[in-house]
C-alpha cells in the first residue's frame, strides 16, 4: 500500500511538472526596425525572464506576408499579421497589436514663377491624374489606396503611385514630390508624423473617407474611423475630426495549439502589457480580440477563455484524466492481486491436502499400537508446518489458514503424546495382543 501510495504521489507529481513546465512558443515578426519587431521583442524579453511559463522565441521576418507564410507553413506557433491581407486558414487570433488609421493628404499648392497654381484637391474623387506617394514598401497600402480609389469611382491606372521606404520618408518626399500622400498607421504615428512634416512646410489638407461605412461593408478588415483632431503633429494636423478608415495588426496562433497554452499566453500578454506601458508605451496599444462569432479572423478558445473569464485551473483541464488514473491504478492494483492468487493456486491446493493429511494423522495417531508410527507421523506432521510457514511467507495462505493449522497441529501433538503414554504404561503382551487383533481385523 505505501508504495502504491508513492507511485501515485510520484506519478501526480510528475504529472504537474510536465504540465507546468515552459512552453517554448516561435513568434514570426517582421520587417528589421519595425514598431512591430520592436514591441515584440520587449515582450519576449518579459515573457523569458523569472518563473514564465511561456518563453518567446523570435522569427524575424520581411513582413507580414512572410510572417503570415510561417504560420500557415508551421515554422511559428505565432505570428503578427495584417487583418487586411489574407489570412492563414490555420490562424485564430490572441490579441489586436494595434489599430491602424489611413491618413490621406495634400500639401498646400504654391504658384511657381510664371504659372498659376494648379487646382486644389480637396476630395478624393479629384486624385485622377495626380501622383499619389504611399508611404511604405509593403504592397498592402497600395491596395488600400485603391480600394479607396475605386469606392470613389477613381481608376487606379489614372493614379501615379509612388513608394516611399518607411525608414527613409522624410528624405525620399523632399526629393521627390508628389500631389497627395497615403499613410497608414496608429494614431500619433511617428512615421506617418514624419512623413506629414518632410511633404510640406504649410497646413496640409486632409482628405476624409466619407464612404468608410460603405468600404467596411464590402471590405470586412477595414472598419470605418476617425482621426482625431491636433493627432498628427499639432493642432492644424487635423484642424478638425477626419472621416477615415482604420485596420489592426494582429497577433494570431497557430490552430492546435492548446487552449491552456494560449490561455497562459494571453494572461500573461496583458500583464506584461501593463508593466511595459510606461517605458514602452507602443505596448498599450495592445487590446483584446473580438470574441465575437461573425469575427474576421477567429478567436482562439484559449484567448476567449481568458476574455469571458472561463480560463480553466490546473485541476479543471486534469481532473479527468486524475480520476481516470485513480480508476486505473485501482483496477491495476486489483488485477494484480487476482493474477497473483491465480500464480499461488498450486500453493494452496497443496495446503489444503496437507491440512487433509493433518486430520487423517490426528485420528490415526488416537488408535496407533505403535511408537515407530507415532513418530513417523510427527516427523510428518513436522513437514507439513515447515511447508505451512514457507506458504504463509510467500504469501500463498492467509493468517487465519495458518491459525486454523496450529489448532490441528496441536490437537495432533496431544493425541500423540497422549497415545504414547497408554502404550507406556501398557504391559508388552497386552500391546502385542492388541497389535495382532488390530491386524487380524485389518486383515
């Protein structure tokens, strides 16, 4: 019993550790300097440090396309992706990383030396025929720009776009200009700031989506917003709230994954969150994901257990598998000791005939004329409790068996000695007389 008792000690123990144990996790992230990589990395650092029980391990990546890639293809168990392009069938999302606005401007036109200024562009619909820059290499904003173009009627093949690499903004606008500009970014968004003070020296205007609900509609990743005002740069960068439209950058697990896993991930998330905010403050940006059944990407149950507050204990993800043990080990124990009686049947068959040969002695011994025989018969009955005692070690015959042997053996040993005293105390004739008419009558 105490070393079935440790065995279940030691298997529950052994059951803990390995459930408790770190999960390493490979997060895909990308471009190199990107916001993303950066917040990314802060939270690896936090997850890997103390008693974590999930450690982070960075995938750089060209972006999140190629991160998105990793995913689908199994090289990362997370990924950050963009909500706008396509999405891996295998991702369930963690956590929104950040809310993007799109901001459209143009700078103010100036008249040259000897030509009037050209018209102001004041909507969208008057982008044809002017040059356009997108601010980032990613083709996923000039996609977006497009979108916008065509809800507006606008073909994009009227449209010159330019791209400016979002490291070199600032220097690449001042050498080469272009009529209006396309950003996409947080709010307060410092490459997109950059980019609004390199394009121009003056008050921009900045052009709404008014037909962002409609856009949201057919475009299920793009959600209809606004840019609040004084936002980019000062108080003029809006003057006014700006009509926009707005997509998130999504952290995103690998389905498979499992839900304790993920729960511990995201717990751990927002509390890193918290502690991170005030000396990275791009890390509150981070928010939870939509739980919601219709949602662009799904959730992962594991994140929404943590959400709706159903995240499981320890004891609720393995108590079945705990009582399903106990049950085990107890059928184990008692199929042992059934196959064990079944190896120690010879042993008690040969018990029970020799506790038969006990009694047949024990009435021979009350009516035995002989010494010799009595002593051959105790010599016998001698055996037999050697035999007994060796079974009752091995485990053979049980307690109250052996008692039942005593008492026999004892009743055997008194008629004996009882037996030899008459034929002491019995002249030699009569015990021969008595000798022949016993075998007379055998006979």
């Amino acid at each position: 019993m105490i070393a079935g008792a440790l065995a279940i000690i030691g298997a529950l123990a052994a059951g803990y550790y390995f459930a408790m144990r770190p999960v390493n996790l490979k997060i895909a992230v990308g471009p190199a300097n990107s916001d993303d990589l950066k917040v990314v990395q802060a939270l690896a650092q936090a997850y890997n440090q103390g008693n974590s029980q999930i450690r982070l391990r960075l995938i750089q990546t060209d972006g999140a396309v190629a991160s998105a890639e990793a995913l689908a293809g199994g090289k990362a168990d997370l990924a950050i992706i963009r909500g706008d392009l396509d999405v891996p069938k295998n991702a369930q999302a963690v956590a929104t990383l950040r809310k993007n606005v799109v901001a459209i401007w143009v700078p103010p036109q100036g008249k040259g030396r000897g030509r009037k200024a050209a018209p102001k562009i004041t909507k969208i619909a008057q982008l044809a025929g002017h040059r356009v820059g997108v601010v980032g290499r990613t083709p996923a904003n000039v996609n977006l720009l497009k979108v916008i173009l065509q809800q507006y009627g606008v073909d994009p093949a009227k449209v010159e776009i330019v791209q400016f690499p979002a490291n070199e903004t600032a220097e690449t606008i001042k050498g080469q200009k272009a009529d209006a500009y396309l950003a996409a970014g947080p709010v307060n968004s410092k490459i997109t700031i950059d980019a609004i003070t390199a394009s121009t020296r003056g008050t921009p205007t900045f052009l709404a989506i008014d037909a962002a609900e409609a856009i949201a509609q057919n475009h299920p990743a793009y959600e209809a917003s606004q840019i609040p005002a004084g936002s980019l740069g000062g108080v003029d960068r809006p003057a006014d709230e700006v009509k926009t439209i707005s997509f998130s950058h999504h952290i995103v697990a690998r389905r498979g994954i499992s839900e304790s896993t993920i729960a511990i991930f995201t717990r751990q998330l927002f509390s890193i969150r918290q502690s991170l905010k005030n000396d990275f403050p791009p890390a509150a940006r981070i928010e939870t994901p939509d739980t919601d059944k219709d949602a662009t990407i799904p959730v992962h149950p594991g994140a929404a257990a943590f959400v709706d507050g159903d995240e499981k204990t320890f004891l609720d993800r393995y108590s079945d598998y705990i009582w399903w043990g106990l049950m085990l080990v107890s059928a184990m124990g008692s199929a042992g000791a059934w196959f064990a009686g079944y190896l120690k049947k010879d042993e008690r068959s040969i018990n029970t005939s020799q506790r038969d040969r006990l009694l047949d002695m024990l009435a021979a011994a009350r009516h035995s004329d002989s010494m010799e025989e009595l002593d051959q018969m105790q010599a016998e009955a001698d055996n037999i409790l050697r035999e007994a005692l060796i079974c009752f070690e091995h485990g053979g015959i049980e307690q109250g068996t052996l008692t039942a042997f005593n008492i026999a053996l004892e009743q055997f040993h008194n008629a004996v000695t009882d037996r030899k005293l008459l034929l002491i105390s019995m002249p030699q004739n009569l015990q021969r007389a008595s000798a022949q008419f016993r075998a007379a009558g055998t006979a």
